[in-house]
C-alpha cells in the first residue's frame, strides 16, 4: 500500500510504502493507513485512495466477502476523513488506472475500456467520457467475467474467469514440472529462452485475454481498449494478444494499445489530478 503526494504538476513528490497489515482487522488497516499519510497530510488538500476490491459508497467490499476477512465493509474513506480532515475519495484500483490512462490517451475518445493483467486482471470503463463505476462498485471488474468453464477455480470463487487463467497468479498456478513454484516473470524469462511449456502458459494467457478484449468491444462499442499491467506490458505480450486477435472478424478486434502508465505508481492521485486540470 503506497501512497503517494501529487503535485498539480502530476508529479510525484513523496512516496511511502507499507506491506498490507497480515492480520486483516480494521484496526490493523486503520493503524497502517495513519502512519503512512500523517506525514503527508499537511501538505495535501485533498485524499484519493485506489484499493484493490470493490469500493461501495466509501467502503470496501469483494465479490466473494471470505477474501477480505475482518476488513470486509471497511470504511475507507470516513477512516482517511476522520484520520487527515481532508476530503477524500476511494476509488477501486483499476478503474482508477482506467480513468487516468484514458486522461493520457490524447486523442479524441470518448468510449475506452482499460484491461490491465497483472497479479489479476481488473479493468474500468469510460464511457462517453465518464468512468463507469456502476451503481454497486462493479463496473469493469473483467477479470471476472468467463473464460472457461472447465477452468481453474478463480480467486473469488467462480470456476473459469478469465483472471483465474490469464493473470500471473493464473499463469504461475498452471506451470507444471520444471516450473512448478515459478512465479509470471521468470515464466515469462524462460518462455524468452525458448521453453515450450513457458511459451504455452503465455500464449494461453494472451488467447484468453484476446477473447476477452472481443467480448469487451461486442459488449461496449469502445473507440479503444488498453492494455497495461505487469504482464499486459511484457515485452512480446500484446503482439500476442494482436494475432489471437487478428483471427477474429476485424469489427471485433481494432484500435487495441498499450497503456503508457507504469503499473502501480498512483494511479488514483494521477487520475483524478488530471481530470480536475482537463475537465
Ligand atoms: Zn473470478
């Protein structure tokens, strides 16, 4: 858990870091949270938080609640408000990603959906230039949405999405043999080398990632999909991605890029600095 201070100028003036408490009470969060942004308080006017799982009026919340244990409808932002006096808004990671990627895009886009495959898969929505949360906190959790139903059971309990297979977790959960205990970035170093099953875990990852950039389009009509994340942005990935693409009917599979934000560098902060500057 980073935080990070933005200046107006979206650069980043100081960061701190933390390992997420092992407990998982409320009071372990809230005690964590405290030591990292008194520090930084009296120089910000503002909070904005990005967490993983599902953000609910303020709170945290996940799709399957056994996740987060002790810290499930934990009240992120009356914490933060109550701990800095500031205003401030909570926002899921990846749709924080997906607001400030599309605030980078530069062109004239109004409907993009960012994917980004990392540790998971998460993704957000903009749609005719707003970010679509959803009414419930949902929106553009893609990484949950089917990849096969004979798959690996996912994280959150379904059997087959798409992060289950496509993710690093996903990807390191599959590897067999030789590279059994391997994590996505030295399967990544040996699918380099040349090792078939490296190659196979990679190319399965991309081919379900491909589907899911299709579904995304048939289902949104998006101008763009972009891809980050630590394996989104491996080197190689995405041109997979584009051939698994490529096979399908052209409506389905243009105007597909790379995100241009390095993963996890404050997101939430660059975002919504952006969009109060642009918008
Ligand atoms: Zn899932």
């Amino acid at each position: 858990m980073p935080p990070h201070w933005w200046g107006e100028d979206l650069q980043i003036r100081e960061r701190r870091e933390l390992p997420t408490p092992a407990s998982k009470t409320s009071q372990a969060l809230r005690e964590a949270l405290k030591t990292l942004v008194e520090p930084l308080q009296s120089q910000a006017h503002r909070v904005a938080i990005a967490s993983t799982g599902i953000i609910r009026e303020g709170n945290l919340l996940a799709i399957n609640p056994r996740n987060l244990g002790g810290l499930l409808h934990f009240p992120l932002v009356q914490t933060l408000e109550d701990l800095t006096g500031l205003p401030t808004l909570a926002i899921n990671d990846a749709q924080a990603a997906a607001w400030a990627e599309y605030h980078a895009l530069n062109e004239d886009t109004r409907d993009m959906v960012f994917i980004t495959v990392s540790t998971g898969v998460g993704g957000g929505v903009v749609s005719d230039g707003k970010l679509v949360t959803g009414i419930g906190g949902l929106a553009g959790h893609l990484g949950h949405t089917l990849a096969d139903p004979n798959g690996p059971v996912c994280g959150c309990g379904r059997v087959g999405c798409v992060e289950a297979i496509a993710s690093g977790r996903g990807i390191a959960a599959a590897a067999q043999g030789s590279l059994a205990g391997c994590d996505a970035k030295t399967i990544f170093s040996h699918a380099a080398e040349g090792d078939e099953q490296a190659s196979r875990l990679i190319a399965d990852s991309a081919q379900v990632l491909a589907r899911l950039i299709a579904d995304t389009k048939a289902i949104t009509d998006c101008q763009r999909v972009v891809v980050g994340g630590s394996v989104g942005l491996a080197q190689g990935y995405l041109a997979q991605v584009r051939a698994c693409l490529e096979r399908m009917p052209p409506g389905l599979s243009r105007r597909i890029k790379h995100g241009i934000l390095p993963p996890r560098r404050g997101t939430a902060g660059r975002g919504i600095v952006s969009a109060r500057r642009e918008g």
